[in-house]
C-alpha cells in the first residue's frame, strides 16, 4: 500500500505524505495498492532537505526585509 503521486510518478509510503500531499512537488496523492518505489527513502530525503533550504531562506529574506524597513526609518 502507497500514496501515488502523479505529477512525480512515485509511490510514497503513507507516512511521508502530508495529508495526502506529495513531499516533492506539494500536489495531491492518491492511494495505490502497489508498493512503494525503489528509491522512495531516498527521494524523501531529498526533499525533506529542499523544504528545509526554502524555509531557511525564507526567514533570512523576512529578516532582511525588516532589517532594510529599519534602516530606511532610522
């Protein structure tokens, strides 16, 4: 039993999805009764990792948006 993404054409174990949403691209899983892929483990890993750098960013870009308001009010 897996949650099979469409866009990606991978079979994730049910609890790497979130909600039923793929880890990789976000979009909507659907349950398969096929095993999971080969290289799941390694594909969630992968972007696990991804998510990580994009909320980092994230946060540098917000901290510097608020760093460049204070500056131009002082």
């Amino acid at each position: 039993m897996s949650d099979h993404c469409p866009e990606c054409d991978v079979g994730w174990w049910p609890y790497q999805t979130d909600h039923g949403h793929c880890p990789a691209c976000g979009g909507g899983t659907v349950p398969s009764a096929e095993a999971a892929s080969e290289d799941v483990d390694t594909l969630y890993r992968i972007a696990r990792d991804e998510a990580a750098k994009r909320e980092i960013y994230e946060h540098f870009e917000i901290y510097y948006a608020q760093r460049e308001l204070e500056r131009l009010a002082a």
